[in-house]
C-alpha cells in the first residue's frame, strides 16, 4: 500500500429533524467541495432549546479526507 495523507477538519451540522440528520447534512455539504472522504466521527451532540422545547439538533463531527498536495504553481 503506498502511503498517504488525510486532512482532519471539524465540522457542525444542523437539523430540525434529528442528530443524526444534522450529522449527514455536515458529511453530504463537504462532499460538495472535498474529494475522497474517508473517516466521520461525531465528537459532541447538543440541542437548542427555546421555550422548552428542542428547536435544533446539532453534531459536531471530524472528517477526514486524503490530502493531495497541489503541484508547484497550480492556482496561480
């Protein structure tokens, strides 16, 4: 297996619906812009309450995807 390199970033999905919900909105939106995801894990859960009711689920997650370095002078 050749090595390789994976970029580790934290994200924070949201939804109405469920923790689970809000932690596949973060993974679906970062697939959006990041190739080769490898790797969520969800790191903290919590909600926000107004008048005492759960209005917004929220999951913090570590995503990693494999890093590939850009060649000298790309995006320039």
């Amino acid at each position: 297996m050749a090595e390789s390199v994976y970029k580790i970033i934290e994200l924070v999905g949201v939804s109405t619906e469920s923790w689970e919900k809000a932690a596949s909105v973060a993974v679906e939106r970062a697939a959006g812009s990041l190739r080769d995801l490898r790797i969520a894990e969800v790191v903290q859960l919590d909600m926000h309450v107004e008048g005492g009711k759960v209005t917004l689920y929220r999951a913090k997650i570590k995503l990693s995807f494999k890093y590939e370095e850009q060649p000298a002078g790309a995006g320039a």
